[in-house]
C-alpha cells in the first residue's frame, strides 16, 4: 500500500491578551482576542499535524507534544510541525495534498488564505496548489458560533516516495 489518508481536528478558546496565529500567519482579531494553549495554539497547525500523524498511525500531537511538558510551552506550532514532517520523512512517506478547514465568526479570513497556503506549503515541502485552506462560519451556531473559540479540520494525503 503506497498511500495514506490522515484526519485531524482541532479546537482552541478564544481569549483576551493572546495573540491569534493561523496557519503560520499573525491575524488581528476585531475584539484583538487570540487563541489559548501551551504552544502558540495555532489550530490550523494542529489539526494537520494530527491529520498527517494519524495518516499513518504515529498516535496524536498530545503524545509528542504533551501540553504538561514545559519544552513545548509558548512552542511556534510551525517547529512542532517540522517535527512531524521528520516523523513522515523517516519512513520514506511525503505529502501528496492536504484540505483544511477553518471554521471562525471572525476575523474574516479571505485575504490571508494564499499566505497561509504557502506557509503551509513551505513547511510540508510542497507546492502552494497542493495546500487547500478553506475557512467557514458556524452560521453563530454552537460555540464556535457564539465566538469563544476557533475551530479546524484537516485531511493529508500521504504517498510512499
Ligand atoms: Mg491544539
């Protein structure tokens, strides 16, 4: 078998006083809220780390990373994410694609998108049209929709080089 396909998903809440980092990329925040979490909690960054881990079977970035453990405490989510592309790396495995999909209220994400994608690209050694990154409303559904946190879904495909 030649490829694998990885599932991931995060969530962080949504907090006054942190910066809020997507994909890589500084965003401001109209009410200037970030994201909360031990390392930078850069959803988007998270969500595909565990798509790619789980793509084949290495666990989950709560195994790797352990939010107890201090190394990883205010950690850029873009260095655990090389990280994992050793992990990938080692057995011969790269990328073929990734989706992702932000779902927030707020900021409106449109015209960050292609830096995203390309940072994204960058560090998963690929070309930007290889990196999908969507974003979505939760229609003020839900958590996500009453603006106490950010939300992302990620798929990869993984071939064997
Ligand atoms: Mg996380």
């Amino acid at each position: 078998m030649h490829l694998r396909i990885g599932n991931g998903y995060d969530i962080h809440r949504l907090v006054p006083g942190r910066p809020l980092i997507l994909g890589g990329i500084r965003l401001e925040h109209p009410d200037g809220l970030g994201l909360d979490g031990h390392s930078d909690a850069d959803v988007l960054i998270h969500a595909l780390m565990d798509a790619l881990l789980g793509a084949l079977s290495l666990g989950d970035i709560g195994q790797h990373f352990p939010p107890g453990d201090s190394r990883w405490k205010g950690s850029d989510s873009l260095d655990l994410l090389e990280k994992v592309m050793e992990l990938v790396g080692r057995d011969g495995w790269q990328v073929v694609n990734v989706d992702t999909v932000v779902i927030a209220e707020r900021p409106k994400l449109k015209g960050r998108i292609d830096a995203m994608r390309r940072t994204i690209a960058e560090a998963l050694g690929i070309p930007p049209d290889r990196v999908g990154v969507k974003a979505t409303t939760n229609e003020g559904l839900g958590p996500v929709g009453r603006e106490e946190g950010i939300a992302c879904h990620a798929v990869v495909l993984l071939q064997l080089s």
